[in-house]
C-alpha cells in the first residue's frame, strides 16, 4: 500500500490542466449503432482511433446540461512530411432527430505544430469547437453523435473532448497499460500520402 501511495504522489503532479486523460479506441466503432460511449462529457479525454475504411462514432448521453468541447488531432510522425486530416460532425440525435449541428471542417483548416509536454510527443493541431482546448459552449441535455472522418477514412487521429482536467486514482492506476498502446501511434510502417 505504501507504494501505491508513493506512486500517487509521484504521479499526481505530473497531470496538470494542460493534459487529457488518454483512452483507446479498439472498438469497431463504424455505425452509430456502435458508437463509443463518451462518459462523463465535462472530462478531458484524448481518445485515440485508426480508421481504417469507415468514420467512428463517439456517443454522448447526459441527463443535465453539460459544457462542450470537441477538437481533432493527429500524431507529428518523425521523418514525414504529410499526414492525414480529419474532419468531425456533431449530430444532435435527442427525441429521434438527427440534426448536424456543426462540421469541422479538416480539410479546410490550417493544421499547426505542438508539443505536448507530458506524454513528449509531437501533435499536428486540426479544428476546434471551443477556443484553445476550452470549452467555449453549453449544450442541452440530450444525445449527440461525434464522427470523425476523412476522404479516405484512413489513418490515426486523437478526438480531444472535454476541458475539465481530472486525474484519479483509478485513471492513473490504468496508465502503465495504456501508455504503451497510446505510444505504438506514432509507429508506422510508411508515411501517410
């Protein structure tokens, strides 16, 4: 017990409000009817995914109004040059409507460069709704739909969501698991066209 303590008060500082809590996509989340269920919609997350020939589905189910955050990125691989851009709907799907609220458009968007600290690795920043990884909106209790795609609906990106940062005992205690699957993103066999 004294070494988990120990870990958590090695590990608790580390996590500031600049990271998001990492999560796996490994699901096949290609049909709204499969669609990954996003707990919590307040808390951070960097949800990571690989499409591979279909968009994914990300599912939001919250009783009470919430603060909404949604943004796109994808891993900065060393040695290339390009890489693939993403785009993401939000469909309002509450009371059986399906009603786009909004499209971030990826293609039409000027992707820039950042480091982020924590997890040492190199991200090409895509569209936001909300204004630096914040959110900017509330929105109703409901049901909303998230896809995320590209023209080819191929290659990795990361579906930020979320803007509270919350870090506990558990999300850290998964960490040493997840990690080493969050790291093989920017292991590729050639580079994306």
């Amino acid at each position: 017990m004294k070494y988990l303590y120990l870990f958590l008060l090695i590990a608790l500082p580390i996590f500031n409000a600049s990271s998001h809590q990492p999560a796996l996509n490994e699901e096949n989340t290609n049909s709204p009817d499969n669609a990954y269920l996003i707990e919590k919609p307040e808390i951070s997350k960097a949800i990571y995914g690989t499409l591979e020939g279909d968009a994914h589905y990300y599912t939001i189910k919250s009783e009470i109004d919430f603060n909404f955050y949604v943004g796109i990125t994808t891993p900065k691989i060393n040695g290339c040059d390009s890489f693939d851009k993403f785009s993401v709907d939000v469909i309002n799907v509450s009371n059986g409507m399906q009603e786009t609220l909004f499209e971030l458009d990826g293609n039409n968007h000027e992707w820039w460069e950042w480091y982020e600290p924590y997890g040492k690795k190199f991200y090409w920043i895509g569209p936001e709704y909300g204004a630096e990884f914040k959110s900017t909106n509330v929105y109703k209790a409901g049901e909303y739909l998230i896809r995320v795609f590209n023209i080819d609906n191929q290659g990795k990106y990361v579906l930020a969501t979320g803007d509270i940062e919350k870090f506990g005992p558990l999300v850290i205690a998964k960490l040493p698991l997840i990690m080493p699957k969050v790291n093989k993103f920017w292991e590729i066999e050639n580079c994306p066209s």
